[in-house]
C-alpha cells in the first residue's frame, strides 16, 4: 500500500513540475491555459486519491459520517432475532389493521344511511370516478337523476358529519376535506 501511495506522489509532483513549466512558458494564451486545467484536475485527482489511501475512507469530513451512520443502523437491524423483527412487522400491521377496521365501519355506517340509487350514483361518481353520463347509463336513468342523486347523498353525509361531530374522531377529518 505504501509503494501505491508513493507512486501516486511521485505523479503528483510530475504534474506540479508540468504546471511551473507551462506556467513559465510563452505562446497561445488559450491553449496554455486548456492545458494548465487539465493539469489542475489531474493535481485535484491525484490529491484525493491520496488522502482516500492515507485515511481508508473518502476524503470528504461528511461523508465519513454518513458512512459510520448507515453502517450503526445495519448493524442494529443485522443483530436483532429473527423473530423479534417478525414480532414487529406483525404489531405495526395489526395497529395498521385496526385503524383501516375503523375507519372502515365509520364509512360503512355513513353509507348505509343512503338509499340504493343514491348509494349507487355516489359511489360510481365520487367513488369510481364515473362521469354522470356514464353513471346514469349504467344506472338505466337520466343524466339529472344521477345528478339530484349524488347532490341527496352528498347532503346527507353532510347532514350525518355534523350530527356525529361531537362523538367521532375521524368525522373532523373527513370534513375538512
């Protein structure tokens, strides 16, 4: 390793050497200065192999950092059991589960207050994405039936929200939308 970091200096100092002599001659400004770049690389690129080399990391202060960090978090996860990692994912589940239960009942309960055609229209139009047409198709009716429909169902989950405000959680959150 110590021979590959003393080759690496001994190019460096070359491309220092080429720097002064182009730095002393005289000729075309832009071609001395292209080539005076490209050696400045070369000097930047040299320099950071280097000191990768020397410090066994990359150079930058952050980067080693980053790199301690996503390793401490590896090894935390790489040395819990099996099952308590299986323990885990299946309580986030079940806290996942029994919110979507729910909130699913709550949505059911509001829905179930609708009558059938107006249950229909709503749920192909807000639920589906349904344009009216094409929901008054489907629903053997007219455009303005499908129409008066969603408008009924619409205000009586209005209607429903504003009764269970006071009782429910989610009732807030479905109104602010």
């Amino acid at each position: 390793m110590n021979d590959l970091i003393a080759e690496y200096c001994r190019s460096l100092e070359r491309v220092r050497q080429g720097q002064k002599r182009i730095q002393a001659k005289r000729g075309e400004p832009e071609q001395l200065k292209e080539q005076l770049r490209l050696l400045k690389g070369m000097e930047r690129d040299l320099l950071w192999v280097i000191q990768w080399l020397e410090q066994g990391r990359q150079p930058e202060p952050s980067r080693g950092m980053e790199n301690r960090s996503r390793i401490q978090r590896e090894v935390l996860w790489s040395q819990m059991f099996e099952s308590e990692i299986r323990r885990m994912e299946w309580m986030e589940s079940q806290r996942e589960r029994a919110a979507y239960q729910e909130k699913y009942a709550w949505v059911y309960q509001l829905l179930t207050r609708l009558s059938k055609s107006e249950y229909e229209a709503f749920v192909a139009v807000r639920g589906e994405g349904l344009s009216f047409q094409d929901t008054a198709q489907l629903l053997n009716c007219s455009k303005s039936s499908v129409q008066s429909y969603v408008r009924r169902a619409e205000q009586k989950i209005q209607q429903l929200l504003r009764e269970q405000h006071q009782h429910h959680p989610f009732a807030e959150k479905m109104r602010a939308k």
